[in-house]
C-alpha cells in the first residue's frame, strides 16, 4: 500500500498543494486529473522526495519514507516517470535501463522481462536517447521505472505530446503492466475518457486540493467535469442548460 496524508508543499509563497491524502493498494490504478496548475506535479515531486518544501507523510507499505532522500525511495520500491521524461540523451536505450537497474531493487523486472512487456524497446535497444521520438522515449521512461522493481509507479503526463498511434501503443503496454497485479500504479492523464478507463479510481484535483474521489465505475463525466472545472453542479447544469 502507498499512503499519502496531508501532504502539503509550496514554491515559496505559493502554497501549491493543500492537504492531500490518498492510498493505493498493489495491483491498483488510480487516475490522478487536473487542469494545468492544479499541483499533480508538485504533489508528486514531494512525494518522490525530490520538492523540499513540504509536510505531510508518505507511507510505503506501512514504512514511513517520509524522511528518505528520493533514491533511498526509489531503493524501497518507489518509481516515478517524469514529466518530460528526463532520460539520458547521450547513452543508448539499453544503458538508461541498465543504469535504473542498478540503482532499485532486484525482482522480476529484468532487461528481458521488460523488454517483453514494452516491446516497443527491442529495435531502438542502441538507439542513442537524445534521438528517439516521444512515444519511443515514454516508453524508455516507463521501462527505466520498471527495471527497480517499485511497488508502487507514478506516471505524470504519460501521453503528453504523443501521437494517437504512440498513445495506443502506450496504453497496450500499461495494461499488460497493470494485468501483472505486481505493481500500484498511479497516472496523470488529461484525456478524461481514457483516464476513466483504465484507471479503478479517480482522484480529481483542483487549486492544490481533491475535488472529488471515486471508483471510476460510479463517477459521471458530469461529476468530473464539475470537479475539474470547479463548478458547482447546479451552475454546471445551468450552464449546460443555456448551451
Ligand atoms: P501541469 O499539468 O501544468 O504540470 P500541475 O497540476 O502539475 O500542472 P504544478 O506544476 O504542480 O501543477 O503547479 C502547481 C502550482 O505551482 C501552479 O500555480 C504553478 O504555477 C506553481 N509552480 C509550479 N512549479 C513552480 C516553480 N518551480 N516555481 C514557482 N511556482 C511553481
């Protein structure tokens, strides 16, 4: 189980994330959406332990890591995929993975198992990073996560900037992820309707707080809508009434 409660962080005077606290178990996915702005990325930096500026603890399989510097996180089963991906442009495909591996833990996830499950990376393995396109470097991102072996991944942005084609390939290789049971597994995605699919829960943050929780089942696109655009829904029915 990864739990998170009442983180909050700031970037000086701004308080970008205000109180946020959500679990998810192994072999979960939860949904994380927000409009831009809405502190998804400040959240998961300080809960990866790379923003400074926050309070609140983070609990990994009932450990408090909240202290842990981030590759000491990374090293109890932590992973993240960051937003732009932030390979190693000058080292091949092969080295980014190797270089992940050595730095988690050790499991089932090997160079072939990942290569099996992101297959995607077999032809591009001595492709130089700094030359891959940005499906192909999503998927080095996911697969560089993968190699520590984490319990838990967080994917921000996982089809940012990506072709519908690159996109359909990355959601193949995140189901077969997700049918693994082996790993909690939560994503960014701005596309609500996929979002929705492929996630059990839903967590929708609005101005660095939870608007709304729920298994993906029972929320409306109504109920998301309201809670992303920070309507109320009697004012979102009128709108829609106007329309
Ligand atoms: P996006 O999808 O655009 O990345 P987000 O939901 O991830 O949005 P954050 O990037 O966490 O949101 O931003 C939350 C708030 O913190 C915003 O008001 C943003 O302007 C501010 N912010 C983010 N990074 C910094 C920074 N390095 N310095 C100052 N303010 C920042």
């Amino acid at each position: 189980m990864l739990e998170v409660k009442n983180i909050q962080a700031r970037h000086g005077l701004l308080q970008a994330v205000r109180g946020v606290s959500f679990s998810v178990a192994k072999g979960e996915v939860l949904g994380v959406i927000g409009a831009n702005g809405a502190g998804k990325t400040t959240l998961f930096r300080a809960i990866t332990g790379v923003h400074a500026d926050m309070t609140g603890s983070v609990l990994l399989n009932g450990e408090d890591i909240s202290a842990l510097r981030p590759a000491k996180r990374v090293a109890k089963g932590l992973a993240m995929v960051p937003e732009g991906r932030r390979l190693f442009p000058d080292m091949s495909v092969r080295e980014n993975l190797q270089v992940a591996g050595e730095h988690g833990r050790r499991g089932d996830w090997t160079l072939a198992t990942v290569l099996d499950a992101l297959p995607a990376l077999k032809p591009i393995l001595r492709s130089l990073a700094g030359n891959l396109s940005g499906g192909q470097r999503q998927a080095v991102a996911i697969g560089r996560a993968l190699m520590t072996n984490p319990d838990f991944v967080i994917m921000d942005e996982v089809s940012l900037g990506l072709s519908p084609i690159a996109i359909e390939g990355l959601y193949e290789s995140l189901g077969q992820l997700k049918a693994s049971g082996k790993t909690g597994i939560v994503v960014v995605e701005q596309d609500l309707r996929r979002a929705m699919a492929f996630s059990d829960r839903i967590v929708c943050m609005l101005e660095g707080t939870i608007t709304l929780e729920g298994a993906s089942g029972t929320l409306t696109h109504d109920d998301i809508t309201n809670a992303y655009f920070g309507l109320e829904p009697e004012a979102h029915e009128r709108s829609a009434a106007h329309a």
